[in-house]
C-alpha cells in the first residue's frame, strides 16, 4: 500500500475555505482499495504551523495512485487550488506492515 501525503499552505488565509473545497473534490475520485482525506490543520503544534491543509491517500499500489491522478477531478481541484496555494510538499511513502 501507498500512502499519499500531501501538506499545503494558502497565500492568503481568507482564501483557506476555498482551497478546501477545491481539495475536497479529490474525495470523490474512486480510489480501488484505498482513500482519501482530507483535513485542516489543527495549528497545536508551534513548530508545525506554516500547513494550513493536509492531503492523506491510501492506494493499494501504484497503478490506483497515477489513476487517482489521472481523473478529470484531480485536475479540476488543481485548477482552483494552484492558484491560491503558497506551499506544496508532497510525499508517496510504502506501508509499513
């Protein structure tokens, strides 16, 4: 298994319910025998606080990641998020079983 773990910051924070709504489209990609969350950062740790928003994706193997990526709706959530976004660190690590 994959997991998918995507950190983002947003340029100006009145744009931040924006941002997650265009992540939010990601959610309904099917994914084969994995998911996708998404989530607002809690801002409880000092040295964690530029993340605004986290990506979190589970996939069965790397055939579903580059099809998740792949769907029109990745593409359309980019669309409206690129723009608005300040930081993007992304990182596919394997499960550890």
């Amino acid at each position: 298994m994959i997991r998918h773990i995507v950190f983002f910051s947003v340029k100006d924070k009145a744009d931040l319910q924006t941002v997650l709504n265009g992540l939010r489209l990601l959610c309904n990609i099917p994914v084969r025998g994995g998911r996708v969350e998404i989530s607002e950062n809690l801002h409880t740790d000092a040295l964690s606080d530029d993340v605004d928003i986290v990506v979190y994706g589970e996939f069965d193997d790397q055939a579903a990641l580059d099809a998740y990526k792949a769907h029109q709706l990745y593409q359309d959530s980019i669309a409206i998020v690129r723009p608005l976004r300040e930081l993007r660190i992304a990182a596919d690590v394997m499960a550890q079983s």
